[in-house]
C-alpha cells in the first residue's frame, strides 16, 4: 500500500488537542487560510473527544484518534450521506481483519467491535467551507472522526466502559506482536487506506451497502432497544433498508425502522 503522504494532501500532527473533528471544524470554519482535501488530522493525545449525541469518547496513551477532512467529488455529492458512517465502519472493519483473531463486526450506527465489545467509534459531522477549499466538488466538507483502541488498558477504565470496551490488543494475531506505537501505526496506515478506498469508491459502495451489509451486522437476529426522536422501537433486528435505517420487528409482528437513535 501507498504511504500516507501519497493519499491525503495534507497530514497535521498533533500532541495534545481536546478533539480532532473540533480541531478541524475550527479551522474550516474561521480560518482565513485554505486547506487541502483529503487532509488527515492526527493527535497523540486527546482530552475532550466527543461521541454521538454528545457522548465523550474515552481514550489514553493506547488510543488512536484521528479525523480525516474530505470532500465529495462530483459523482458522490448528490448523494444521501446519512448511511456514511455505516461504510466506514465497514471499511474500519476490513482494515482490521487481517490483524486480529476474531472477525470484527459493525453495530449500527457507527460502532465497530470485536468479540461483542466495541473498539472502535465513528463521528461525522459537516460543515460549509468552498469559499478556502479551492476546489468545485462540494458546498460540504466531512469531518470524519475516528477512536480505534489499539492498546487501552480496559481494566483501568471505569466499570461501565471496561465491561463494555476492548481493545485490538486483547484480540492480535501472534504474528501481529509488536511494539504499541509501531501497532498504532499500522492500525492508522491500514484504515487510512480503507477507509479513502470507500470513499474513493462510495457510489459503488453504497449501492451495494445492503447486499454487503449482513456479513459485517452485528445486531442481526437480536433483540434491541433504539431511542429514536419519536419514542422507543423495541424488537428483533433484521438488518438494515435501503436507505441504511435498522429495521426491526416487534412481539406484535409490526415492523418498524429508524434511521437514527440510540
């Protein structure tokens, strides 16, 4: 695979920043300077990271975080982008097969996990910024923030969290051993590349979402409870639709779906 600096036009690195998608966003938003896109935002630490709904994302020295700035081009940007963070968990899960001894599998909407434990979280917020992008493609850039637990030391966290989190570490392949920085760093170069794969290639890739979608679900075949704006949906889940909402069938047989929720 290609080295980072030959996939994204601009890399900033980071020690400490309290979020990177904040960090971004900032900038987009008030900068007098232009920036170039895809531009891939790295942080060593991070002390305020943020989550869906206003959740904080929890992370340490065994933490990667980092948001990619992107823009759609000319064949993706009159998409619907609300299934987006269901492609890159998908991509995140593709990265990191290879690494672990266990198949990593997507919870909708934006949870990556291993063993039934998540490892990885996605945010993805948007923003107005062509007047310092230099380019035609978009009125929209993405932020697309990403936490991966490469090496957390779970016992450490908080009993809710630990019961609930994992890291890549817990699940590496023995040919996979290594030291935690170079594992960081193979971790960032193999979703970097899959996840600017996808993107690269998303009308294809959401055309096929719902085809590709169930070897990667999983909340397929389960019961589960999603807080949605109009109230609670509870049930079997069966996947998801077209147009990416979890689709889920209640006691009564009534069939219902949502597109976003809790």
């Amino acid at each position: 695979m290609l080295p980072l600096d030959t996939i994204f036009k601009q890399i900033t690195q980071l020690e400490t920043v309290d979020s990177t998608n904040t960090f971004a966003l900032e900038r987009i938003r008030n900068s007098a300077e232009s920036f170039d896109v895809p531009w891939l935002i790295v942080a060593k630490n991070q002390t305020r990271g943020r989550g869906r709904s206003g959740k904080s994302w929890l992370s340490d020295q065994g933490s990667l975080t980092f948001s990619i700035v992107w823009a759609p081009d000319d064949s993706a940007a009159q998409i619907d982008l609300s299934r987006l963070p269901l492609c890159i968990g998908m991509a995140i899960a593709d990265a990191l097969r290879s690494m672990v001894s266990t198949t990593p599998k997507v919870k909708w909407p934006n949870d990556v996990l291993l063993d039934e434990k998540k490892c990885s979280g996605i945010l993805i917020e948007s923003t107005a910024a062509l007047s310092r992008l230099g380019t035609d493609s978009s009125p929209h850039v993405f932020v697309i923030g990403i936490g991966i637990n490469c090496d957390v030391d779970t016992p450490q966290l908080e009993p809710i969290a630990a019961a609930r989190a994992t890291s890549i570490a817990c699940h590496l392949r023995s040919d996979q051993d290594g030291e935690q920085e170079d594992m960081k760093s193979q971790v960032l170069f193999r979703v970097c590349h899959e996840v600017m794969r996808t993107l690269n290639e998303l009308p294809v890739v959401l055309q096929r979402l719902p085809i590709e979608w169930p070897r990667y679900c999983f909340l397929s075949g389960r019961m589960i409870k999603v807080q949605t704006a109009r109230g609670v949906i509870d049930g079997e889940c069966h996947g998801i639709d077209e147009r990416g909402a979890v689709i889920v069938r209640n006691e009564a047989g009534v069939w219902q779906t949502a597109l976003s929720g809790e």
